[in-house]
C-alpha cells in the first residue's frame, strides 16, 4: 500500500522546523518565485464576467407548455435583495 506523498510549503525555515520527521526520506525540493501568490478569493487576470451570450443561443427555443407556471414559482419563492 502506498501512502500519500508529505507536501509542505513554507519559509525554508519553516521547512526545517520538519527536519526530524524527514531524516533519512526522499525529497524534493521546489523553489518557488518571490512573486506574492494570488489570494484565492481574487479573480485571475483574464477573468471576464459572464457576458448572456452563451444564454442567447437558447432564445426562443422553449419547447415546453408550463413557461407561465415556472415564472410564477419564481416569482412566488424569490425573496428581496438585501444590500
């Protein structure tokens, strides 16, 4: 059976605080830039909003008979928009 790999990232000095778990184990080494890494919650660089047009491809296709009934659901469990 074999176990998942140990991944740790950190300062190299933070690394060594590891170094008595990792003696005589395999290792590799990544050297990462200086670079800040992205926060998670920012939007990459080429991030676009949503544009509807992928939506529009749709238009005037419903193929259905209850369009009346689901707008009304809609309406009915909609709640207000709180800024």
């Amino acid at each position: 059976m074999t176990s998942q790999p140990l991944e740790l990232e950190g300062s190299w000095e933070e690394i060594l605080t590891h170094a008595p778990e990792l003696a005589g184990r395999r290792l590799r080494v990544t050297v990462l830039s200086d670079e800040p890494q992205p926060n998670s919650a920012e939007k990459p660089a080429n991030f676009r909003p949503a544009s509807g047009r992928s939506l529009l491809r749709h238009a005037g296709t419903w193929a259905g008979d209850d369009l009346e009934e689901c707008l009304q659901i809609v309406h009915d469990t909609r709640s207000p928009v709180e800024l």
